[in-house]
C-alpha cells in the first residue's frame, strides 16, 4: 500500500469500535488523519477508542455516538460532527447489522424494518446530511461495503413489496437484500455526484474472521459455521487495507461508482445491480422512508 500523509484530512468510520472498521481506524490513523469512530455502544466505543489511539500511537482520533438503526440518531450524529468539524474527506459505511439471532421482521422507531433500516435507509441519511461538507471539501471519497455472499444470489433484486419483510423474513436474506440496495446505491450516487469531486465506490468485503466475543449469542451449528469459515478468511486488518487503499490512494481521486474486492481487484455486480429504472425507484422509496 502506498504511504500518504493524511494529517489534513478528516474520515468518518461506522461501526469503529470492532473488525474491519477498527482496523481501519488504527491504519487511517497511523497516516495521520482525524478519525471520527462512529459507533452505537458508549461502552464498546470507549474500549476501541482507547485501543485506536494506543495502537496507532495518534490522539486524533475522537469517538461520536451513533445508533444506524436510528434516523434522530443519525441527525444528532451529523450535528454533532459538523459542530466540531469543518470537512469531512472520507465518510467509511462500515457498520451493519447481521445478528442471526433475529427471526422475526422488528420495525425500528421510524418504522421500517431494523436491517433495512441499518444497512441501507439511514446509510443513505447520513450520506444526504453529510453531503454538502463532503462536496465543500472535494476531492472527498465515500466508500459502501457489500458481501462477497452476493455472489451467492446472482438473481436477487430489491423486493419493493417485501422492504419491512411483511411477505418473507430470513436474517440471512434481509441482510443481503439491503446490500444488495448498497451497491444499487453507490452506482446510483456515483453518476448523481459526477462533477462534484466526490467519488464513491463499494468494497464487496469476502470472508473476515469475526471476534469470537461477537458470536457467543449464536446457536451452535452456526458457530461451528463461523469456525469453519475461519480456517479460509481474511483478518480484519487484512480487508481494511482495501479500505485504506479506497479512502488514500492518489490514483483513485477521479475513480467513482467501482466495486471492489480486496486487496484491490474489480469484481461485477449482479446484472439487476445495475438496473437503471430499479436503482432510481429504490431512491424514491428510500427518499420516503425517512422522516422530514
Ligand atoms: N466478516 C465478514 O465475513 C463479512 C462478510 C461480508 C461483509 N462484511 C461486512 O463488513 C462490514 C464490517 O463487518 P465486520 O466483519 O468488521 O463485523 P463486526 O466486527 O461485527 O463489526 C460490525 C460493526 O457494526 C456495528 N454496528 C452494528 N449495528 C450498528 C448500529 N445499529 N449502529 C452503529 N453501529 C452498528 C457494530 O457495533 P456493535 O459493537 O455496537 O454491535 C460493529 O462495530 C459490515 O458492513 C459487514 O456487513 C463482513
């Protein structure tokens, strides 16, 4: 990876306090820029706070809470980043919720269901509010994260009539339904943005080793799952290089609407993926499922 000084720059990471996207911020941070840590527990994030700055041995390095899940949530959070912060360089979609120990479709406060909510409705949020800084502080980068698991549902498409999981439910399912959504949503983003000096590119992250402390919720056979993915992944320090590579790389100012798989290769989206009439309908509705 090519070493730039990132003293002047300012990124956001969501969900920073574990995986990929503490990874991330120990690198990002190790190159000098400011790195906002965007995480849901006070908890969590202070541990990861305190292990960022040690590790990277930077004290530019702040944690703001943020509950994805949540649209008051992601408002409060852009007020209060824009409160202390001028620019914002990079903004890192990193968090989403994949916990296999949800059955059943649950509606978040703002009615929509909690997956789609956190993996794609309030990722588009934050976006909307965080986009004239972004624009102010061209050249300025955002970066999405989808699944390699996609690969798995090469017929899938957005389920306008099942978006809160009314007609079907699977955890599985809604989680790659709403990346699915992501990767329509980069390409969308990426022509809306042309001439901006915004880019904006999707990581389809592979197989990344998961701390055991996160899985001890699960029923047996899927931690045997997990512990035979294991033997095949990445670490997560591995496939946060490919974050870094997007969110530094000078080689990559102008490149915009690319899908990415580590440690810097093109992969293709499924066919529907880049279905220009869905892509704009899934704007309109997502445009409709927030609040004003
Ligand atoms: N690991 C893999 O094999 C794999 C494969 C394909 C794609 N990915 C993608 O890679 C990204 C990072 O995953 P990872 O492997 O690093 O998993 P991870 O260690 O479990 O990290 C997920 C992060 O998202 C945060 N998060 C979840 N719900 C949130 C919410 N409502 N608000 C704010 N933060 C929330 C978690 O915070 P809490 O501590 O509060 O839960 C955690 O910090 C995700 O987008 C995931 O979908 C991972």
């Amino acid at each position: 990876m090519k070493m730039t000084n990132l003293t002047d720059k300012t990124i956001i990471i969501t969900g920073a306090n574990s995986g990929i996207g503490k990874a991330a911020a120990i690198q990002l941070a190790r190159l000098g820029a400011t790195v906002i840590m965007a995480c849901r527990s006070a908890e969590r994030g202070a541990q990861a706070l305190e292990d960022v700055r040690k590790t990277a041995n930077s004290e530019r390095v702040e944690l703001l809470r943020v509950d994805m899940a949540s649209q008051a949530s992601v408002r409060d959070f852009v007020a209060e980043f824009s409160s202390r912060h001028p620019r914002l360089d990079v903004l890192i979609h990193n968090a989403a919720n994949f916990d296999h120990s949800q059955t059943k479709p649950v509606l978040t406060e703002d009615g929509v269901e909690t997956v789609f909510a956190t993996n794609h409705v309030n990722i588009f949020l934050m976006t909307q509010l965080l986009l004239d800084t972004l624009k102010a502080s061209a050249p300025s980068r955002i970066i999405t994260v989808a699944s390699q698991g996609l690969m798995t549902y090469p017929f899938l498409d957005i389920e306008f009539d099942n978006l809160n999981g009314q007609k079907k439910f699977s955890m599985q399912h809604a989680y790659y339904h709403a990346k699915q959504a992501q990767v329509m949503f980069t390409f969308d983003l990426a022509e809306r943005l042309k001439g901006t000096g915004v880019t904006v590119n999707c990581v389809r992250v592979g197989n990344v080793a998961i701390p055991d402390e996160r899985l001890t919720h699960l029923p047996k056979f899927l931690l045997k799952l997990y512990e035979m993915k294991r033997k095949f992944a990445l670490t997560p320090e591995k496939m946060a290089e490919t974050y870094t590579w997007l969110s530094t790389d000078p080689a990559l100012e102008t490149v915009t609407g690319g899908y990415w798989d580590a440690p810097d290769k093109p992969a293709k989206a499924n066919k529907n993926a880049c279905n220009l009439e869905t892509q704009q309908r899934l704007w309109d509705v997502t445009e409709q499922l927030i609040r004003k």
